[in-house]
C-alpha cells in the first residue's frame, strides 16, 4: 500500500541517528531555522523503504533532500533518481536542494517548502472530499 512507512530496513536506524547527530550546517540551518518549528511537523533523517530521507513531512508527504556536491557524481545522479522514483511511488512529492542554494536563499527555501506543505494538504483535502462514505 502506497506511503506505508511500517516496512524499512531497520538496519538503517542507527545510521538515521547518526546522520541527525552530525547534520551539515545547510541541513541544521533549515532544520533549527524553519523545520523543527514547522507548524506541520517534520522529522529529519528518516528510514523510508530502503532509503534514509534528509526530512519528512509525514502528513503532507512530502520530502526534503539536500544535495551536497557528492550528489552531482554520474553515479549519485543515478542512485537519487531511484530513491525519487521510489518515494513518490509511495505517494511522496520530492524537493531536492542543492546546499548553496540553502546557503544563498534561506526564506525562498522555507517559503517553497511551506507552499509544498500547503499544496500537498490541499491535494488530500481534495481527495478526501471525492471519496464515497463507508
């Protein structure tokens, strides 16, 4: 069943702690600065199927990716296309940043998140509505 998080490799938990322990300054920046006080709660470095996701914002579905320059490799570009494919066949939507773009445009960031969050809660308001009653 599509965006069921209940299946993840569970091998990945410890590396989750250990990637929110040791954030990068882009990812504590909008973590700190926006995310955590988020009034649609987000979560940072989060097991998804066989994936860890930089944020999550379960209820909207949405994920946040940071992108370092480790990311612009052929093999990276190849590896993240699949973890996109992936998560939006669990029903999420993907915003992917490259960490200078946090670096240089902070609020545009958080206001394109927040418009994703809205956007996203919207879409499943709508989809609510259109389903006939049990």
């Amino acid at each position: 069943m599509p965006g069921n998080n209940r299946h993840y490799d569970h091998r990945l938990v410890p590396f989750a702690r250990e990637l929110r322990r040791t954030m990068t300054d882009q990812e504590r920046h909008l973590w700190y600065g926006y995310l955590r006080r988020s009034p649609v709660r987000f979560r940072r470095q989060v097991p998804l199927g066989p994936y860890i996701a930089d944020f999550c914002c379960p209820r909207a579905r949405l994920v946040v990716e940071l992108d370092g320059t480790q990311h612009f490799t052929e093999e990276a570009l190849v590896y993240d296309r699949r973890r996109t494919a992936f998560l939006e066949e669990e029903g999420y939507r993907v915003l992917r940043y490259r960490n200078a773009i946090v670096d240089e445009c902070i609020e545009r960031v958080w206001k394109q998140i927040e418009e994703a969050v809205q956007e996203r809660l919207a879409e499943q308001a709508r989809g609510a509505q259109r389903r006939p009653p049990r």
